[in-house]
C-alpha cells in the first residue's frame, strides 16, 4: 500500500506542473521542455508504482490505470506535436488534464474511501 502513496505524491506533483503547462497552452505560449520532461517522468514513475502495487498487492485499480494509460496517449501526443514544432491543441491539452484529474479523484476515492 505504500506504493499508491507514493504514487499520489507523484501525480500530484506532476499535476502541478500540468497545471502551469495548460495555462500556457491556452495562452498560446511557449512549453518549458524542462517542464514538460519533469511532467511526464513524473507520471510515468507514477503510473509504474501503480501498476506494480496493482500487481503486487492484487489492488482492485484496473479501471484507474486504463484511464491513465489513455491520458499518457494524449500526454504522449502533445509532446510529440512540441518536440515537431507543431502546435499543441488547446482542445487536446484541456482534455488531458480532465481525464488526469477524474483518474486521480478515483484515485484517492479508492485508496482513502475505504
């Protein structure tokens, strides 16, 4: 169970930094690379520490982590379309966050609700 904590800790961290990411996405401005590559490790890391507790500890949070897989996808593809010099969709950006913050809510509606 130590695992999930720690991996709360880092979602939330990376969600901080998610945060500052989006607002400059919808102002139109430049991603800090530093910024982006810290966001992502982040939640990654997370997202292994979850699967691997899910393993582990025979947790019941199949459904959590297909969603954050599914939000990983679309974290994936903004940073590909920023490396490329594409521009990030503002669309795509909101939508990552929102699907990141419902799996983190039942994240933490899985571990401290019971």
């Amino acid at each position: 169970m130590e695992l999930i904590y720690t991996a709360i800790g880092l979602f939330a961290t990376a969600a901080l930094i998610g945060l500052y990411m989006l607002s400059l996405v919808l102002q139109k401005k430049p991603v800090p690379k530093g910024a982006a590559i810290t966001h992502g490790l982040l939640a990654a890391a997370a997202l292994v520490l979850l699967i691997v507790d899910m393993v582990q500890a025979g947790a019941d949070t199949v459904q959590i982590v297909i969603l954050f897989i599914i939000t990983a996808l679309g974290g994936v593809i903004l940073f590909v379309r920023d490396l490329t010099g594409r521009s990030l969709p503002k669309g795509l950006a909101v939508v990552h966050g929102l699907l990141a913050v419902t799996g983190f809510i039942f994240l933490l509606v899985y571990t401290f609700g019971n």
